[in-house]
C-alpha cells in the first residue's frame, strides 16, 4: 500500500523523519566535518576511508546504509550545495535519514522519505514481506511451520498480509496460530489484526507498532514476556481471556478505544506505566504479580470489578477521568493509589484489602464509596481531598485508618469500624457526623468550622444497599470484643462546634482545646476516675472519693515523689504531656465545668469543679494564702462538694462543744434569787438580784451527769441553729457558745450545700 509516493510504513517513517528533521541538517554535519549528505556516495566512501580501514573510521552520526540494508536502494536528490576554494557559499537544510537498527527493504524512497521502506528484509530476499514478490511470498509463507520465530519489525501489515502468515504458523492440532519469538517492533497494522486465540511460545514484541484498526488478542496465549511498550492503539484492543504467562509490558502505550482485558490473567508483573487507556476494562482479571498502573491516564472509565491482585497494586499517580470501578476487587498485596486523581466517581464497594492501603494524597472530586470495604492491614488517606464525598464507609480496618491532613470539601459522613482512627490535622469544610465503632481516636489539630458530631455505635453497621437488614462483617477485627470508642486526645481543637456521644474520654488529652466550655456531650461519655482502693503513705491511710478526672492529671500525679499506685502513666511518645501541671489542668476543668453547667448537669458539673480547685490548690505559683484557705476549704467540706466530710466536722463540732459545756461551761448549781426589801412609810419596795454563775469544783467525772448533758446539748443545738439558749453559762462556757454559733452553722450549710450539688436538677 502506497500513499503520496510512500510505503504502508509510512505512519511510523513519518514520525521518525520528523523527528530526525528537527535535531539534523546538512549544516550541522558539515560543521562537525563530515560530508554532504545530498551526495550520493559520500556515505560509502568518505574522505577518512582512503588509505584507512573501516574500523578507524571515525563514527557516523547515523548508521550507515550499508551495514543496515541491502546496498544501492538509498537514492540522493540532487546537490543543494556549492563550494569555493572549500568555503561554504549556500547552506541548506535536508532531511536525515531515518535508518533502522536492522535490515530493511528500503523500497519507495524519495526525496522526502530518505529510508523508504523500514520493513525487515526477508531473508534471503532485500525486500520485506509485503514488497515480496508474489511467488517469493508464496514460497516463505508456504516455508513456516507452527511455532517458528519470526521478524517482521517495520512492516505494514494489511488485514488480509496478516492473516495469511498468522494461517502459515496454524497449528494443525488447534487450528490456532503458534509462533515462536514473534517480532513486530514498529510494525505497522492497518484495518483489524486479529491475533484471537494466538499461542506465542516464545518472546512477543509489538514495541512502538502502530494499530490502526481494531486488534483482536481474545484467549491469546503469551508464554514469555508479551512487550507491547510504546504501542498505539487506534481502535478496539481486545484481550479478553488472554493468558499472560511472561511479563506483560504495555509502558507509555496509548489506548485511544476501548482496551478489553475482561478475564485477563497476568502471571507475572503487568507494566502499564504511563499507559494512556480511554476505556479500560479489566473486569475479573487476575494479576498474579506486580500491576504498575503508575501515572497511567484513564480518559473514560476504568473497570476494575471483581479484579484480583495478588502482588503489589501500583496506580501512584494514575488520573482516573471517568468513573472508576473498583467494586469486589480482591487486593492480596499492598495496593498504592498515592497521588492519584479521581475525577469521576470512585467506587471501592465491598473492595478487600490484604495489605497496606494506600491513598495518600489523592483528589476525590466525585462520590468516594468505601461502602462495606475490609482492609486487615492499615489504610492510608492522609492529605486525602474528598471534595464531596457524600459518605465514607461503611469500612472495616483490622488496624489503623489515617486521615491526618485530609480535607473533606463538603458534608460527610463517616462510618468507620477500626482499631485506631487517626485525624491530626484533618480539615472538615462543611458539617460532618462520624460514626465509628471499636476506634481508637486521635483528633489532634483537627479543623472544622462547622457542626461536627462523634458517636459510637452500638449495633453493627447495614449495608445501604443489597440485602435488606444485612450487617458489615467485621472479619479484621475478629477477637475485638469491646465495640466502645475511645478518642485521646483533643489537644488544639476548637470544640465551639464539637458533639461526642457516648465517648470513652478516660485517656483523652484536653490541653489546649479552645472553646472547650462550649463542648457538647450527650449520652454516656466516662472520663478517668481517682483510684479506687485504700493506699497506705508514711504509715497513714489515704483515700480519694470517687470523682471523674483529667487523663492530665493522672498523668501529673503519677510523677509526684509521693504518688500512690492506681495513678495512670503516659503513653510512651507523649513528651508534652511532661509539661502539663496544675496551672494547665485548672483552666479545662473550668471549662468543663462550664459546658456540663450549660446543659444543665449540675451534679456531673460539680466533678469537673472539684478537679479546678485541686489543681489550684496544688499549684505553686498561687499565693501561700490562697493556698491555705482552699487547704482549709478542702479540708473541712472538699470545697463544700463533699457532704459527709463537712457533716463530720459538724458532729465533731457539736461533740467538742457538748464536752466542753457539761466540764466547764455551766455553772456548779443553778442560781437561786435573792429578795432584800425595804419599809418606809406605807410602800415596801423588794429587789431581787441573780448572783454571778460559779465554776464548778467537783470532780471532772461528777460533772458528766444527765442534768448537765441536757442542759449542755440544749446549747448545742440551738448554736448549730444559730439561736441563744438562754442558759446561764460561765465564763468559759459564753466564748465555747460564741465558737459555735459561729462554726456549725458554717458546717452545716456545707453539708446541705454538698448534697444539694448531688440532686440539683
């Protein structure tokens, strides 16, 4: 086939020429001192040749026809160059010949096309297969037997060409063509090549052949290494059921119709590096070996369905420009999407996952479904940006999901059951709800500007589709009983817009959370509590009540010379948590304190106020006077929270006084008036006069009597009710009554301050 003067070849001459077009010229060379190319001969004898072997030539630039091709098919156009006294006078720049690395026929050259034909001569003959003659191709056709090996490099095969070799090499058993190591490197395949059912027993190379129709590789057999690098492929690229048994190598091939790998079996590695594919379909195909998709182009969608990997899934960088499905692929190996770009929809739907995940820094610009996807190992999705995911999940992790820097451009919600959930520095857009179930979570940095709830889930995730009421199996976290979430830390969060529910914060860090006073927490979220148990320190019993505490401050307390075992000890790689004291933790309590009063939860409020006043109290950089009153506060009443310490007191207050005024306070008898009147004239006048109490001067055990114990607890009760008993009292027993009118009443308002704390609505 010709076309303007050319051979069938001409599509990759053309190319090749051009190129060679750009980067030489008769200029260039005559500047690095070799001859004119227009001549004719200056390419077979050459200046450096007279009277010097070949081997001292200095080497050409190009090959030279003469060791490449048959001698005498090279035609020169006519001198476009005049020289005088050897001084160039006209420079003018021709095209270089495109000359390839093997025998080539060389037929149909013209001025512009300098090689002619590059197809690979036919031995015996100079000419390539399609410029055979007919007997002589007859005669070579007729010459092959199934299995032989054959190089057709630089042909131009029409659709009929091919066929009848592909019929020389049939197999008499099969009825299918068998070829030994088959060479069609830049070939060039016009109309439909149809390879169907084809057995390469030995190496396949398509390297930089072109395909201008369809081309048809169904239940072709690739028994060695199939390399298809460079190709082009116009139309339909039909490899559906094909065995590769060798490496598959399709680096930088460009698919510009549909490319069918439908059933496909890749034995060894797959190379699709840089591959442009419009179409690709590589439904239930299995990769036994390593799959490099790296920076692959998908123009349309790309069908993974029900794919198996079995080694390593390479698509870093790939660019998914229509959807791209991924639903019920099997990933036995690590499966790396990093920096991959999904502009479609994604779709990773009941998805299983081996290894490693990895999606570090990928776009999601449309739905990312995860729904009911397993992942036994971690599963990476840092710097990940969904830019509307719609919903993540439901997803099973058997270890830790990443999210650290991601960023979620719109509203999203996440149904995540995993060991370990890391968000540091993730990035929320829009309002979130994070749904999770047996994590471990650390929201450290977190951003949201906009409402963003965590809850844990009691019940097992349900698929949103298929089977009605079905579960998300949980196979990866096998063995994991405790299905409560547990988040540790929530340091330099702003919590204005943050709502956890039913939260385990028992190891969580607040410290430097910002607007924690405005926190919402709904239904049963448990902090730390103080230990429970007795503990003996330097001979003397220590007991702390019960009250829910700060992670922070079991982590201080347990660092104190003096502190007691039951105090818990900071996770191994927390340093800042060696900087948190008191003059930190008192600010969180308050805060707390706040948002529990806010919701009006008075009673879980008052734990959170007492965790503020111990850590002033224990905090140095107070003034010594404040310090000892909280001390007499605390001591008296827990800072007047802690009903049955201020009761005590109060008994001990009334017992003290009781003592005191049966022993010294009232008076030995009591007083008997005295009349004394006087008689003038018809008017007696009588005064009567109280005698000043007594001490009393018995024996101190005469004293303790029942008259005494009535009188004395007549004055006692009356002081804690802050009234006079109008019992006449000593000297001693007036300033004990003074006393405690002024303490009892005190203790008791603690004491019903305390239990009010506890029932107050």
């Amino acid at each position: 086939m010709r076309r303007s003067g050319r051979t069938a070849g001409g599509i990759a001459c053309t190319i090749a020429q051009g190129i060679n077009n750009l980067l030489t010229s008769d200029a260039w060379v005559l500047a690095m001192g070799y001859p004119a190319m227009d001549d004719p001969r200056s390419w077979f004898e050459t200046p450096w040749e007279k009277g010097r072997t070949r081997k001292s030539r200095p080497p050409s630039p190009f090959p030279s026809p003469r060791d490449s091709g048959p001698a005498g098919v090279l035609r020169r156009p006519p001198r476009n160059r005049e020289r005088a006294g050897g001084v160039l006078t006209r420079m003018a720049s021709t095209p270089a010949p495109v000359v390839p690395d093997w025998p080539y026929c060389g037929d149909g050259v013209t001025s512009g096309d300098r090689a002619g034909c590059i197809g690979r001569s036919v031995d015996p003959h100079p000419s390539c297969l399609v410029h055979l003659s007919g007997p002589d191709r007859d005669a070579h056709l007729a010459s092959l037997n199934a299995g032989d090996g054959i190089d057709h490099r630089g042909t131009s095969f029409t659709g009929q060409l091919l066929d009848q070799l592909l019929n020389a090499l049939s197999d008499p058993t099969t009825s299918h063509p068998r070829l030994g190591d088959a060479r069609f490197e830049s070939a060039t395949f016009t109309g439909n090549a149809n390879f169907e059912s084809a057995d390469f027993t030995g190496d396949a190379r398509f390297h930089l052949a072109i395909f201008t129709g369809n081309a048809w590789f169904e239940s072709a057999a690739f028994t060695r290494e199939a390399q298809f690098d460079s190709v082009t492929f116009t139309g339909t690229a039909g490899f559906e059921s094909v065995a590769f048994n060798g490496a598959a190598r399709f680096h930088s091939a460009t698919f510009a119709g549909a490319a069918w790998f439908l059933l496909a079996t890749f034995a060894d590695v797959a190379v699709f590096i840089s591959a442009t594919i419009a179409d690709a379909g590589f439904r239930a195909a299995t990769f036994a070996g390593t799959a490099d998709f790296g920076s692959a182009a998908f123009t349309r969608d790309a069908r993974f369905a029900s794919a198996t990997f079995t080694g390593t899934a390479q698509f870093r960088s790939a660019t998914f420009a229509g959807a791209a499905n991924f639903g019920a692929a099997t990933f036995d190996g690590a499966a790396r999407f990093r920096l991959a770009a999904f502009a479609g929809a994604a779709d990773f739907e009941s998805a299983t996952f081996a290894g490693t995940a990895d999606f570090g820094s990928a776009t999601f610009t449309g739905i990312a479904d995860f729904e009911s996807a397993s992942f036994t190992e971690d599963v990476d999705f840092g710097e990940v940006v969904f830019e509307r995911a719609g919903e993540l999940g439901p997803l099973v992790c058997g270890n830790t999901v990443f999210l650290s820097g991601a960023r979620f451009g719109g509203p999203v919600t996440l149904s995540i059951a995993a060991r370990h959930l890391e968000c540091y520095r993730t990035r929320w857009e829009s309002t979130a709800t994070l749904r999770l179930r047996h994590a471990e979570v650390d929201f450290a940095h977190a951003v949201f500007e906009y409402p963003l709830s965590i809850a844990a889930e009691q019940a097992h995730f349900r698929h949103s589709r298929g089977t009605r009421g079905s579960v998300v199996a949980e196979d990866p976290l096998a063995g994991t009983t405790d299905s409560g979430v547990r988040i540790v830390s929530l340091r330099g969060v702003d919590a204005a817009h943050l709502v956890l529910a039913d939260i385990d914060l028992t190891q969580c860090q607040f410290t430097g959370t910002v607007h924690l006073d405005q926190i919402r927490l709904e239904g049963n979220c448990t902090f730390a509590i103080v230990p429970a148990r007795r503990q003996w320190r330097r001979l003397r019993p220590q007991r702390f009540t019960q009250r829910r505490t700060l992670a922070e401050e079991h982590h201080w307390r347990s660092r104190q010379p003096t502190a007691i075992p039951g105090w818990q000890r900071a996770a191994a790689g927390t340093a800042h948590a060696e900087h948190v004291g008191p003059a930190q933790l008192a600010p969180v309590y308050r805060s707390l304190r706040k948002a529990f009063e806010d919701s009006k939860n008075e009673p879980d409020a008052a734990d959170f106020y007492y965790g503020e006043m111990e850590m002033r109290r224990h905090d140095h950089d107070r003034p010594r006077a404040e310090r000892a009153l909280l001390a007499a506060y605390w001591a008296l009443s827990g800072y007047g929270l802690r009903a049955t310490r201020a009761m005590v007191w109060l008994l001990l207050a009334m017992t003290g006084t009781l003592l005191v005024m049966m022993l010294w306070g009232l008076p030995a008898d009591n007083w008997k008036p005295e009349t004394v009147g006087s008689l003038s004239g018809r008017q007696v006048r009588l005064a009567t006069g109280k005698p000043d109490p007594v001490n009393p001067t018995n024996a101190l055990h005469e004293r303790l009597s029942t008259k005494r114990f009535e009188g004395s607890l007549r004055v006692v009760v009356n002081s804690v009710i802050f009234r006079s008993s109008g019992q006449d009292l000593t000297t001693a027993g007036t300033y004990t009554e003074m006393a405690s009118r002024l303490t009892e009443p005190v203790l008791l308002g603690l004491a019903v301050l305390a239990i009010r704390g506890r029932i107050k609505r």
